[in-house]
C-alpha cells in the first residue's frame, strides 16, 4: 500500500521540488531589485513628508495629501523591502519544501 501512495505522488512531488527550486532563485534575485525601488520609494516619502512639514517648493504646508502619500510611501517602502514581500515568500517556499520532504517521507 506504501509503494501505491509514492507512485501517486511522485509526480506532485517532483512538480514541488521544481518549483521550490525556481522560487528560490527568483526570489534572490527579486529580492535585488525590489531592494532598489523600497530605497527610491522612501527617498519619494522621505521628500513628501518634507513637503508636508516645510512646505517647499510651493509654500503649502501642512495638507493632509502629503502627510498620507508619504505614511502610504513609507509602508510601501517597507512591504519591499527585504522584511516585506520577500521574507513572505521566503516561508511560503519553506512551508511548500516541508509538504514536499513529508511526501518524500511517506
């Protein structure tokens, strides 16, 4: 009965491994690149929350519109960061490469 279930699930668990082993690679070098566009999103908030306090260069300060862009820019700018979006689907890989070692383990 064992070696019917490894027969049916040798192929999920090949599909499995393949893409664990894609994601790994896409996600280091995502990782990369959203690094980059989380700094220039903060160097964006960092000057909107400048606006916002000192109101240059068109002499408004203090509107509610630039105080929110530049909180939405800031969580943005965490969410790509390498803790955001990457570290998620960093556990999401790790969860989906321990389903696929209980499979093997069958």
């Amino acid at each position: 009965m064992r070696i019917i279930f490894k027969i049916l699930l040798f192929p999920v668990s090949l599909i499995l491994t393949i893409f664990v082993a894609i994601s790994n690679f896409l996600i280091v070098k995502c990782a990369i690149i959203l690094n980059i566009a989380s700094g220039i999103l903060f160097l964006g908030a960092l000057a909107t929350m400048l606006v916002y306090l000192f109101g240059w260069p068109y002499g408004e300060a203090g509107h509610t519109e630039h105080l929110i862009m530049a909180i939405v820019g800031v969580v943005l700018s965490f969410l790509l960061s390498p803790f955001g979006l990457p570290t998620l689907m960093a556990w999401i890989v790790t969860k989906l490469d321990a389903l696929n070692e209980a499979i093997k383990s069958i």
